[in-house]
C-alpha cells in the first residue's frame, strides 16, 4: 500500500511537479504494487461508470420491471418482480391507439424540427456570419424566461382564430417557432466554427450571399444542422403542455397526451402507463443511435493551414 | 490586367483610424509589396481593394473607375488568403472550378482552364483529392491556381507564404514571381517579411501605424531610406543607429568617441542619429593601421551562420551588429576595433527620425571617391591576428 499511496501521491502532483522529486522512485518501481495499483484504477473507473449510467439508466430499467409487475406487485414497490406478467403489454396496445398515438408524436416532431432547421439556420447564419441582427440571439432567449404556460391562453385563442386548434399543422407550427430559439443557439456555435475567410473567399470568386450560404456553408454545417434537428424533434416529441390543449382527440394527440389517459378515476394504471412509456421512448432512442455519428464534426479539417 | 489606384483613403474600426490618407498606385503588371509591422493596416488596404471591407473616405479606382460602391463579387479579383481559405467540402478540381462556375463558364472551358493551371502549377495528380489529403506547400498551390484560373484584373496576395517552413518559402517565392512575370498580372503582395518584399517586388510600400511611409524600388528603400523607421525595417540585420551630437567634422557619441562624417553631411546640425548597416561595417582586430575611421567596442554575443557570422557588440554606448564574413571571431568580452566607411553612414534627425538631406555636390564627389571597395575578405586590414 505504502508503494501504491506514493505513486497516487506522485500522480496526482504530476502536474505541480513540486514534489515529484521528493520521491525515491525505488518504492513505486516494485512489479506487483504497480500491476496492483493499475488494478484498483481500472476498478475505480468502472465503479464511477457504473454509478453514472446506474444514475440514468434505473429509472429506465425500473420502468421495464413496471411492465412486467401486476397492479398489486406495483403498489407493493418492490423493484423486481416475483410474478411475471405480459398482460400489461397486450392490454396497453388494446385500451387505446398507442402505435396511431406514437405515429402521431413522430410526425409532428418530425415536421416541425425540419420547420425549425428551415427558418433558423439561415436565420442563425445571418446573424452570427454577417452580423445582421445581432439582437436577435437575446430576443430569442429572452422568450424562454417567462414560463411556457405564459402563453398557453394567448396562443389559444390565436390558433382558434387561425383555425388550427386540434390540427397537425397547427402543432406543427406551434412547436416549429417555439424551438427556433433553441435551435439559433444550438446552430450559432457551429457558424461561428467555419472560418469567415471561407465566405470572403467565396464572394471573390463570384458567389452571391445566398450561394455561399447553401453551396459553402451548409454541407459544412451538417453535423450541427443534424444535432440541433435531433433536440429539437426531441424536444416537440416530449412536450406534454401545448400538446394536451391544443390536440383535443384522437386524431391529433401524440403519445406525451396518450400516457396520461391511463390514470383513471380511481387509480392510475402504472403498468401499461410504463408500457406506453417504453414504446414512446423506443423511437427515438433509434433515431439518436443511427444519427450518432453524424454528430461529430469533421468537414472543417482540411480547408485551414 | 488594370491600373490600381488608391486616392487619399482612409479606414475607421469604430473610433480607432487604421488607414490614414493613403495614395498608392499600382501601375499594370506591376508586382508592388505592401509591407510593415503588424497592425499597420497593410492587410486592411488589400481588404478594401478587395472589396471586403467598405472605405471611410477616399476612393478606390481600377484603370480610373471608381470601385468603391463594387461589391466583391463584381470587381474580378483574385485574392489568395493567408489561410487559403480552400473549401474543405470540395475537391482540388471543385475548388479550381468554383468561381468560374459563377462566371457561367461552359463546362469544357472550365475543365480547360483547370488542366491548363493544374499543369501549370504541376497540381495535376492531386485533382481528386481533399484538400485536408495535402501539404502546406500544395494547398498554397491550389490556392494560386484558383486565383490564376479565373483570369481576374488583379492579384491580392495576403501573406501567402508566412506559414509555411523556411525551405519551401524561398521556392514558392521564386515560383510566384515567374508565374507573375508569366501572366503579366497586376499584383499586390502584403507581407511583414521584408525579405520576402525586397526579393519579389517592382515596388515596395512600406507601411507604418495606417500610413505609406515610403514607396520606392527595393534598392531606393535600402539604400537611401526616408526615415529612421524605414532604415529599421529594411535590411536584415538592422541597421545599427548611434545617437549623437554634431560636432567639428563628425558626430559624438555618448561615450566621446567621434563618428566622421563624409563632406555631403557637414551640413547638419543639432543632435542626430548615425545609422550604419552590419554589412558595412568591418572588424578590424589585427594591429595593422587602417586608414578608415574606427569604433571601439567590446563582444557581447556572436552568431555563426556558417559562411558568415554575426558580432554583437557594445559599443559608442549603444548596442552594434557587424556582419563578418568567416568565422574567425574573437571571444566574448574582448576589445575589437570596428571600421566603417564614412559614405555608407545613413544620418538622421533625432527628434523628427527624418533623413537628413545630403548635400548633392558633395555627396555626387564622396560616391566617385568611394574608399570602401571591394570585399574586406581582400582588403590586408581586416585579417585577425593569429
């Protein structure tokens, strides 16, 4: 331990280097200690991995067991359970629409965060690259201080007025402008990232504003056009507050509304509630798996010295 | 090709002037360096030709027609960047092609004018390749060759060659000033390397704080420079100034010892600055008289570079360079004895930093009676003592 303790010691001065010196290099050198101590780092590692996905992954898993327990083991609170059960899966499926309801959600995410991608990445590009509006970053952000509810009455009445109450284009629309701000902020850092030069050289050779923009800038913006369209369909997909006023049946609600039908008068059905949950969740776990690699930004290299 | 012509233009960033009352005209053909320290605004004057930055006053003219109301789009230049600036997304031959898609070319005479700057800058195998897939060196290439392949009016070159190492600079330099001799293009080259500038230009504008402060042939900077800035910045090493008063037939230095003047300076008066280039200025250490007036100094530093080294010495109370050629030098801390020919000596006002002016018959007399011939490496006065 003695060995271990002072190369712990010296690692963690590595970088002061003040009393790295101070070390005999004898007590650290010893074959069994180093192997020893490499041991305990790599059980370190794995323990802290392991709390921090434990940290986000047991509710998930919880929710899992949920689906399997009977409403009695689920008042009981027990993680695992005793009885296995798959009626809350074919139950959850014949009490209401839930793939029509999933179908739904996936749509209207999907739609307006490429509504979102459209108005705001040459919205973005405009005023970060070309400085026009600079006041527009804070005007947008301010709109995401006051709390959402805030404008549940006024949009109301203006989507009646409108006749898109309880329509897919008016949640379309309702959530497309309400991520805008979002995406300007998510995308900013991204134009910020291609050289300016890129543009000026572009314009020389002869390249109007708008032909820089599409032909010069977007495919290097891809990666951040890509991830911002990913949280931002997230974000339309997991929305509870507009999406329970203003999709008033069936016909339009998404699965965020479609969960809470489950409570009922009495008590709340947490089984096939967990399994509606499960499947929510399903979709959009595979839409961030396949577009991960996307993510990373890598068309830059290449165009600098 | 065209005729650039900068009339009394200034710039503003904010509150702060960059560029003040430039005039600077750039004839046809002509390959003119802007050169300065950083931050003198040399970069902000390609900018504004380019047509990247707008002019707060004055006017920018292409064979007399105002340009400054032109976008870049419009003005048909080519500008290399000091970053390149190669669109990473395309390959050499769609960085090639780029702007003369714009230009609404026909594809076959597009692809002729690509093979035809690929050939010519010897970037033919590289086509089809990513510009992230090749060296500094070919970058700096296609970036050329995208300038070149647009036939434009002018050349901007923006400290194209500072990023690259030493070697390949002295071959790409000699490359660019072949290709514009070739293609006879008007071309405006900044760069802080003033090597680079005395080397490549028909003209150099050296530039200070916004302002040109001298514009001439490389040899009128070097030889007879209009101020003791100018003497600082060109020629390397420095020139070497000994602050002084004038006095009898020559200058006193802090420490006494007298600098003589040739005939054309016995003119001026008051405190002055003696400027003397390390390359006319001669170690003189065997015990031999000379018959050139003398400095004493003692060796504070010494630098070989091979067939020559470099002497730092203090000496007259401030610090000299001598350029010596061998490298038989004495040690650190020894007394030397530096010669210098009077007609070399570059003097100075010391309030104003202006040159002062010779006196023309006087000077014309002291060139014809040079004594300062030849190499020293001939002259018996110069050889060390063994």
């Amino acid at each position: 331990m003695t060995a271990i303790g002072i190369a712990g010691v010296d690692r963690f001065t590595a970088k002061a280097g003040t009393r790295r010196q101070a070390h005999a290099p004898s007590l650290v050198a010893t074959p069994g200690a180093a192997a020893g101590w490499l041991l305990l780092r790599r059980a370190i590692r794995l323990l802290s991995i392991g709390l921090y996905a434990g940290f986000f992954l047991l509710p998930i898993a919880f929710l899992v067991t949920l689906t399997f327990k009977t409403r009695d083991e689920v008042l009981l609170g027990q993680f695992l359970t005793s009885k296995p059960t798959l009626e809350n899966w074919w139950r959850a499926f014949q009490f209401i629409n839930l793939t029509g309801f999933i179908g739904h959600s996936l749509a209207i995410a999907c739609v307006s965060a490429a509504v979102t991608l459209i108005v705001a990445t040459p919205a973005t590009y405009a005023v970060a690259r070309l400085r026009h509006g600079e006041f527009v970053g804070s005007f947008a952000l301010s709109s995401f201080i006051p709390p959402p509810v805030v404008a549940l009455l006024p949009l109301f009445f203006l989507m009646r007025w409108l006749g898109l109450l309880n329509t897919f284009a008016g949640m379309i629309v309702v959530y497309a402008f309400m991520n805008a701000p979002v995406a300007y902020w998510l995308l900013r850092g991204f134009v910020k990232k291609i050289p300016a030069a890129l543009d000026e050289a572009a314009w020389i050779d002869g390249a109007g504003f708008a032909k820089t923009f599409f032909v010069i800038n977007l495919p290097l913006l891809a990666p951040g056009v890509v991830a911002t369209g990913l949280i931002c369909l997230i974000l339309s997909y997991n929305e509870f507050l507009f999406a329970s006023l203003f999709a008033q049946d069936d016909s339009v609600r998404g699965l965020t509304v479609a969960i809470s039908l489950f409570q009922g008068d009495r008590f709340v059905n947490f089984g096939q509630m967990a399994v509606a949950s499960i499947a929510g969740i399903l979709p959009i776990y595979l839409i961030a798996f396949v577009f991960q690699n996307r993510l990373v930004g890598g068309l830059v290299a290449g165009s600098e010295k | 090709m065209v005729r650039i012509d900068i009339i009394e233009l200034s710039k503003n960033f904010g509150g702060h002037r960059v560029l003040s009352d430039v005039n600077l005209s750039i004839a046809e053909g002509e390959f003119v360096a802007l050169v300065g320290p950083s931050g003198c605004g040399k970069s902000t004057l390609l900018r504004i030709i380019a047509g990247l930055e707008a002019v707060t006053a004055g006017t920018v003219a292409f064979d007399g027609r105002p340009m400054n109301a032109v976008p870049p789009q419009a003005r048909n230049v080519a500008m290399v960047f000091q970053s390149y600036a190669l669109y990473p997304h395309m390959r050499v031959r769609g960085n090639l092609a780029f702007g003369l898609k714009q230009k609404g070319l026909r594809p076959d005479e597009i692809a002729r004018r690509v093979d035809s700057a690929a050939k010519m800058l010897e970037i033919g195998s590289l086509l089809d390749r990513y510009p992230r897939e090749l060296s500094g060196g070919q970058r700096q290439r296609v970036a050329m060759g995208r300038a070149m392949v647009r036939e434009p009016v002018a050349f901007l070159l923006d400290e194209p060659l500072s990023n690259i190492d030493a070697q390949l600079r002295v071959s790409m330099r000699v490359e660019i000033r072949a290709l514009q001799r070739r293609l006879a293009a008007t071309t405006l080259y900044v760069t802080h390397d003033q090597v680079e500038a005395i080397t490549l230009a028909d003209r150099i504008a050296l530039m200070n704080a916004g302002c040109i402060v001298q514009i001439g042939s490389p040899l009128d900077l070097y030889d007879r420079p209009a101020n003791r800035f100018v003497a600082g910045f060109i020629g390397s090493p420095a020139m070497n100034f000994i602050p002084g008063r004038r006095i009898d037939r020559g200058v006193q230095a802090a420490d006494g010892s007298i600098i003589v003047l040739p005939s054309s300076y016995l003119h001026a008066d008051g405190d002055l600055l003696v400027g003397l280039r390390p390359e006319h200025l001669c170690l003189v250490v065997s015990e031999t008289p000379t018959t050139l007036p003398t400095i004493d100094a003692v060796v504070r530093h010494v630098e070989h570079l091979g067939a020559e080294s470099e002497l730092y010495a203090d000496g007259c109370r401030t610090h000299l360079c001598i350029r010596h050629f061998g490298r038989d030098v004495p040690a650190i801390g020894a007394p030397i004895r530096v010669a210098y020919d009077p007609t070399r000596i570059h003097l100075f006002d010391k309030t104003t930093g202006l040159r002062v002016a010779e006196s023309t018959a006087e000077h014309e007399a002291s060139s014809d009676n040079n004594t300062f011939a030849g190499s020293p490496l001939n002259s018996k006065e110069f050889q060390i003592s063994t």
